[in-house]
C-alpha cells in the first residue's frame, strides 16, 4: 500500500509540475525558454492563493519575488510618480507581474497589487530565477532583452531605476525606461565578456564533449579500418599516421605540408575565389529572390526561367563557362558563384512568402507606400531566411569550386585533390579534404554569427508584437 501511495504521490507531483510548465509557456517572456529550464523554474514555483480583496503588495515594499497568474483576476494599480499609459490593469491567467524583483538594486515594489476575486499565482523567487537562467546564457539574453522591451513600451521610470539586474560574467540588459510590468527596451551587450562567458558555458555543457567522441570515433575508424584491421574497402587508402606525418612534416614526401609556403597559397586562392563567388551570390540573389517573393508578376516571367536552369549540375556548365569566359580564373569563379546563387535566390524568396500578410496590411491601412513596406516590413522579415540561404550558399559554394578547380585552374584545395590522385599522391588528397572541411566550417559559422550579430533587433520586435 505504501508504494502504491508513494506512486499516486509521485504521479500526482508530475501532474502539477506538467501544469505549471504549460502556464510558463502561456506566459511572456517564459515562452522562448526550453522545457528542460521551464521544469527548473517551475520547481522553484510557489502556488499561493488569495481572497478577493486580499492585497499581494503594498508599493515600496522590497522586491524578491515576481508573479504570475494562475487563474482569477488581479488588479495592478502604479504607484505615485511612476507613468504609464496604462496606471491600472487587470491581470488573468498567464500575466506576469512583479518585475522590479528583477531590476538592478532590486528597487521597491513600483505598484500595488490586489486579488479582484479568488485568485491563484505563482511566486517565483528572482534570485534563483537569474541562476537559472545563467545556466543558458543566449537564452537569458533573449529573456531579459524581451523584459527590457516590455518596460520601454509601457512604462516610464528613471533610467538609473530600469536596469535589469546584471548576469553572471555575461550581459547587460538596460531599458530606458521601466517599470513593475510590462516591457521592451534597448539592449546593452559586453561582446568580449558575453562572448567569453558563453565560450565558458559551452565549455560546461556536454556539447565539447560530444563532439570530441564524434570525432574520435571517426578518426578511430579511420585508424583501426585502414591500418589495424586492413578491411577490403580500405585498406588501399592513407593510413592516419601517414596522413599525418605528411601534412606535419618539415621535408614532406610528396611536398605539401604545413610548412611549405604554396600550401597557404592553394588556400588563399580557394578563399578568395569563393569570397568573391559569395558576394557575387549575395549581391544578386538576395534581389532577386526578393523580388521573386514580393512581385507575382515577376515571378510569373522569372521563376519558371529560373526553376528550369536551377536543376543543371555545375560540371555541365563548365564547356559553357570556358567558351564565355576568358582567361582561368574566371570560369571558375563563374561555376562557383552558380550553385551559391541559387541557394541565395531560393531561400530569400522562400522569406518573403513566409511574411503573414496582416503586416503589410496594417502598413497600408497606416498610409505606407509600397517602398515602406518593402523596406520596413518585407526586408526585415525575410532576414531569418536570408542568412539562413546564407549558410547553405557558402557550403555549396566550396563543394562547386572544387569542381571547377578539378577541371579548371592551377591553383587551389580542389587543384590539389584533382592533381594528388592523376599523380597517385593519396596522403596528399586527404590533406586536401580536411583542409576544406576545416575552411568550410569556419566561413559558415562567420555567416552564422554576422547574422546573429545582425538580427539582434528580432528579440525587441518579437517582443513587441506578441505583447501587443
């Protein structure tokens, strides 16, 4: 009987665990928050109710807690010298309020609040709340640049009074402007110290190690198929240690190693042919595809033209490209930039179509001209997918230059590979390989943090729109 209680004990504390989650995520800002924190925050949760009439709290009393509505109705009425365009407001099931728990000196309550009928909320204890959430430093960011972004919208305090409590070694939030309630604001970030925090928090996290035994396993098949175990389908290929006596060699065999100098120059010719590849691909499908997205009629004319050329593989243009072009090195520039231009095109225009048209709509019904909407409202919206086409335009941009390179050039990573196997020089080839994974990475995640870096202002127009 006893364990038959202790499960139906244990059942029932799942169950309301499970409910508190589910209101978390009803609520603003918790809703971006990932279930694994949510199940954190909700077991430092207090279910307390109130009788209507009942007061929570008094303004100017400390500050250690914030709420949020279970059910019922709570009215939140601003103290004397702090504006708002809205002094009072009912709060309901999912509001969150009692903020100033989480602004910088923990100030006293900024409003008095009182439970209209029988009313049930949840307190959650602030302190504990920002370790949480210093566990996921991007996610804290997010959260508290959502809470500065509600403080900015309705409310109006002293800007020394509206700072969000500072994160652990991380980032700053500050709303210029703030209050007990409600939100949105500016954000101030220390790059170096967030960046050296998160590096901090990832070296914490499981992730370096995963990817350690990810390539371990790898590099150990590797070994053991090639040289231990001689399997029939490997046992032809350079071995690891081969591979790696050449490449770290000061006088290597078959004369590319780290320390000769036409090794770094096969890099920089790569580099600069894709870069130029890539700006070529951005500077022109990103146009296009948003005009493919915004204009039917244009689509109507292009996108058929474009659909049908899109399918052709780079090595059929390269007959093509030699007769167009003169010279070496840009047939080869031309075959890389195809491929990363159609990925560009594609996915930018796959943004616009994703924008919700209620958007546009109220723009127009505000008197905005179609250069507004276009600039304000379609640009902007299409950016997630943009860098998103970005990321995918650089990788298949290093993958069609070594196809051109294989075919077409002198110089470069794809050069090498295509030279070292007519030239039987096998470590050489795999050299080659992993030299272009490693580049590879490196260029998609510059493209990855650029566009992070660019859409910072996602997190305060997120905000502002679901709150409204």
């Amino acid at each position: 009987m006893s364990n038959v209680k202790g499960f139906q004990e244990y059942a029932e504390e799942a169950r309301l665990n499970e409910e508190l989650v589910t209101l978390l995520k009803e609520s603003m800002p918790f809703h971006v928050i990932s279930d694994r924190l949510l199940e954190r925050i909700a077991a430092i949760a207090r279910r307390v109710s109130y009788d209507p009439g009942e007061v929570i709290y008094h303004g100017g009393e400390p500050s250690d807690d914030i709420f949020i509505v279970v059910s019922g109705r709570i009215e939140h009425a601003l103290v004397q010298g702090v504006a708002s365009s809205t002094p009072i407001r009912t709060m309901e099931r999912g509001d969150v309020f009692g903020w100033a728990a989480l602004l910088k000196d923990r100030p006293g309550r900024l409003a008095k609040t009182t439970s209209l009928s029988a009313s049930e909320v949840l307190r959650v204890d602030a302190h504990k709340l920002v370790e949480i959430l210093d566990t996921d430093p991007t996610t804290a960011d997010t959260v508290m640049s959502r809470f500065a972004t509600m403080i900015t919208k309705d409310f109006a305090v002293s800007e020394d009074r509206a700072q969000v409590a500072p994160q652990r070694k991380g980032s700053r939030v500050a709303a210029r402007g703030g209050g007990n309630g409600g939100g949105g604001g500016q954000q101030t970030i220390s790059g170096i110290s967030l960046t050296m925090f998160r590096f901090a928090q990832w070296l914490r996290s499981p992730r370096p190690y995963l990817m350690f035994i990810g390539f371990s396993i790898l590099i150990g098949f590797w070994f053991f198929a090639v040289e231990v175990w001689k399997l029939p389908r490997f046992r032809e290929m350079p071995g690891l240690t081969e591979v790696w006596r050449e490449w770290l060699s000061t006088d290597p065999i078959y004369g590319l190693s780290i320390y000769v100098p036409e090794y770094y120059t096969h890099i920089w010719v790569s580099i600069r042919r894709v870069l130029i590849a890539f700006a070529l691909a951005t500077g022109l499908g990103v146009p296009l595809g948003l005009f493919l997205g915004w204009s039917l009629k244009f689509k109507e004319y292009v996108f058929p033209v474009f659909e049908t050329l899109r399918p052709i593989p780079v090595l059929a243009w390269v007959p093509l490209s030699i007769l167009m072009f003169t010279g070496l090195e840009t047939p080869v520039i031309f075959l890389t930039f195809l491929a990363s231009f159609y990925a560009t095109a594609l996915n930018t225009m796959l943004g616009v179509q994703s924008i919700d048209e209620s958007y546009s709509r109220a723009a127009y019904c505000l008197g905005a001209n179609h250069r507004q909407v276009f600039r304000h409202i379609v640009i902007p919206g299409a950016m997630p997918f943009i860098f998103t086409g970005l990321q995918i335009s650089i990788g298949v941009a290093w993958f069609s230059l070594v196809a051109a390179e294989m075919v077409s050039g002198q110089y470069g990573l794809g050069y090498v590979i295509n030279t070292s196997y007519t030239m039987v020089r096998y470590p050489t080839i795999v050299i080659g390989m992993v030299t272009l994974g490693i580049i590879g990475y490196a260029t998609s995640a510059m493209v990855r943090l650029m566009g992070d870096h660019l859409m910072q202002w996602r997190v305060r127009e997120l905000a502002l729109g679901e709150q409204s």
